[in-house]
C-alpha cells in the first residue's frame, strides 16, 4: 500500500475514491518516467525511505531528490488531472 505522505496528500484527487484505480494510474505514470525518477518515487512513497536514505543509495544530493520529486509529484498531478476533473 502506498505511503499517502503530505506531499503527495495535495495532489491526489478526491473524486478518485478507489485505491486500486488509483494504484492503477500512478503505476500507468511510473512506466513513462525515467528508471531514476521511478526509483526515487517508489522508495520514498511507498517504502518511506528519507531523503537521507534516498542520498545514500544513489549517490545524489539532497537538492537534486528534492527536486526530482517535486517534479514529479507536479507531473503526476498533471497526469491524474488529465483524466479526473479535480
């Protein structure tokens, strides 16, 4: 089960009520990112590793995962809108 963090809390719509649809959809947005942004997604969000953990296993900066989360939250919310009106 996905780890619903306040980051991700913002940009989930509501009228998306079941989690397997919902599952569905982020899994359809994972297979169109980069193998390293979907890294990054999938051991933050659902495992809950910390930005620190996520710094130690790839070698990146804490600036640089930042980042490429929040962008891809914003591409997620992009994609889910495009299917659900919000």
């Amino acid at each position: 089960m996905w780890n619903w963090s306040n980051e991700l809390q913002n940009i989930i719509p509501d009228k998306v009520e079941r989690e397997s649809l919902l599952t569905e959809l982020i899994n359809e947005f994972l297979e169109k990112e980069r193998a390293q942004d979907r890294y990054l997604f999938v051991h933050r969000y659902w495992f809950g590793e910390s930005i620190e953990e996520l710094c130690g296993q790839t070698g990146y900066g804490a600036s640089r995962i930042k980042s490429s989360l929040f962008r891809m939250r914003k591409r997620l919310k992009n994609y889910l809108e495009g299917r659900y009106r919000i």
